[in-house]
DNA sequence: ATGGTTTTTACTGCGTC
DNA sequence: GACGCGGTAAAAACCAT
C-alpha cells in the first residue's frame, strides 16, 4: 500500500520561468525543501541549487512602499544594520566645520551611540558570534547566504538560551555547520575543527543542541533527499521514487534507521522500489550512483522489504 | 583510549543467460 | 564462462562515552 505523494514541499513554478521537461516536455516543480526543480512525470532533475526567485529586499514596514532605498536588513551584522551611525567627520551636512561647542555635543552623541549599539551583553556576544561565523564562512569558501542563515540560527539559539555556559564560539561554529548541511553542502565536521578555535568534541555537542532545541531538520541526514537524485540518475521512473519514499518512510516510522548511512538506506530503498516495479536495475548501479558499496545496498535492501513486512502484518 | 556499530574489502557458491 | 545475487569473515571506519 502506497501513500499518496506529499505534495506540500513542492510547488509548481510558472510556466514563463522554466521550458518544461527537456526529456518528455512534461511539467517542471520545484522541491521545496533542496530547491531542486525535477519534471513531475518523469521525475529527471533539471537543476539543482536553484536559484532563489523570491523578491530580493523586503519592504522594512508594513506599508506597500518597496522602493530600494537604503541598505538591505541583513542578518549578518548583529543589529541587523538597523541601528543609527554617526560619521566621524566634524562637519555639517553642507562639508562646513561645526564649532568647538557643537563638536563636544557630536563627540557626546558618538560616545553614547556606541554604549547604546553594544549594550547588553548578548549584542555583544552575538556580534562577537557573527564575526567567528563571517571569518570561518570566508575562510572554508562557503556563499553569503550560507553565512546569512548561520546568522538566523546562531540569533534563534542564543534565544532559546542555548549559550548558556557554551563557548560562543563552539555555538557559532555549530550554527555555520548547520547552515551549509541545510544548504546541502556537505562539509564534514573535521574542516570547521580546522577553522574554528575550539575542539570536535563542542561543536558536536553544541550542534546537536542546537538542532534539537531549534527541531531544525538535518536535510544530509535525511534519506529521502537523496531518493530523487540516485533515481534521476538512474532514469528510474517517478512511482518507482514513490515506493523508495515509501520504504523509508515505513523503515523510519519502525525505527529501523538509526545509525544507518542515510544515503546507504537511499540506495538500498532505491534498488528494493526497483525490483518491486520489475525494473531492470542492479545492485551494481546503484551502488555506483551512490557511492555506496554493493554489500551495503544488499544489507539495507534487505533491511527495508523486512521491515515493510512487518508494518503490514 | 575503548567498545560497540556500521561499512568495506575479499572470497565463496548458486542459478541463469 | 560471464553475470547478478546472496552469504560469511575479517578489517577498517565511525561514533559515543
């Protein structure tokens, strides 16, 4: 028995954006979740790291008035550059010099504005957060939006008081580190131990906090990500994506998953929704698509269908 | 460091084309 | 015989403590 399709994380993008399936000129719709645009008949991925087509600034109040001006809100500076800057020059607005009077007034207001910006002391050690995030991010090559939504994760967890007594340090590393999983670029953890200032032993801990307190889904560790790109791969038919969906999900609900290699569970899903649909498929392939042993994909194929029979008794 | 897992490598026999 | 498949044994890699 087979489960309909979930079809809420995908969403059918316009016509005037995309030309269709190149394959069979079916209808493109992108996954929501990995912003990979796959054709929903045949199911052959036409991009993946699409892209994001939403509105690129957002209006910074409620009103309609979207005009550009002024400087994106941005996640990455710790008041989200919101807060008031005070030039250092001793002008006017006009370039004329001000008088030593108004001059001490200025130096006053300057010393207050930079109390103010960096008052409390979690501004302060979220700025200081946000610098780790920046250097590490520039440091292992990783994009700007990576580093922008570490700085979302870094500002959720020091909410939810996940700090507390934990190295900033080891928090924003853990922060940067689930940002580019949720980007699906897999880094391992050892090249962040490499750049960041403190051990593989905190940052594990502190990311897995993090994840947890945040319920934040780890799209790496999750086998059905990678169902649709071995079956793309594959040229597998769509259903047969569906069954392999449907295995794990079984397998998942049985607990039977954990500790597994989430890509290795993918394949043995992959070539078992294979051999149910009477599709020429070996073990052979999709060991290679997911670099994956053979052995392996043996195992977990195996794993699965046993479960999935113990779910329908 | 250690102990428990999973994954890999290497080698086997069986059936089929 | 070549190929795909299922199994075992032992080493390697991984992870949590």
């Amino acid at each position: 028995m087979l489960r309909e399709r979930h079809d809420q994380d995908t969403r059918r993008v316009s016509t005037s954006e995309t030309d269709g399936c190149p394959e069979c000129s079916g209808s493109v719709i992108e996954h929501e979740a990995s912003g990979e645009r796959a054709c929903e008949d045949c199911g052959l991925v036409v991009a993946e790291d699409a892209i994001d087509p939403g509105p690129e600034w957002r209006s910074f109040d409620s009103s309609e008035d979207r005009s550009r001006v002024g400087a994106p809100v941005t996640n990455r500076l710790h008041d989200k550059g919101l807060s008031t800057n005070i030039g250092w020059k001793n002008e006017d607005a006009s370039g004329r010099q001000l008088s030593s009077r108004q001059r001490r007034k200025l130096e006053r207001l300057r010393t207050w504005n930079e109390r103010y910006k960096h008052r409390t002391a979690t501004d302060r050690s979220l700025k200081h957060a946000l610098g780790e995030i920046e250097r590490m991010g520039s440091a292992l090559g990783l994009p700007d939006h990576v580093r922008e939504t570490a700085g979302v994760i870094h500002r959720r967890a020091q909410e939810a008081d996940v700090l507390l007594g934990r190295a900033i340090e080891a928090v924003a590393t853990a922060s940067l580190y689930s940002a580019t999983r949720q980007a699906r670029l897999p880094r391992s953890l050892s090249e962040f131990t490499q750049v960041s200032r403190v051990g593989k032993l905190r940052i594990q801990r502190a990311y897995r906090q993090v994840s947890n307190e945040l319920g934040l889904e780890d799209p790496i560790g999750d086998p059905k990500s990678y169902v649709r790109r071995y079956a793309s791969d594959l040229d597998l038919a769509e259903d047969i994506e569906h069954i392999a969906n449907d295995l794990l999900q079984v397998a998942v609900e049985q607990n039977r998953h954990s500790g597994k290699r989430p890509a290795a569970l993918a394949a043995g899903a992959v070539y078992a929704a294979g051999r149910l649909a009477n599709e020429a498929i070996t073990q052979a392939d999709v060991s290679d698509a997911a670099d994956v042993s053979i052995l392996t994909v043996r195992n977990r194929y195996m794993e699965l269908l046993a479960a999935k029979e113990e779910g329908t008794e």
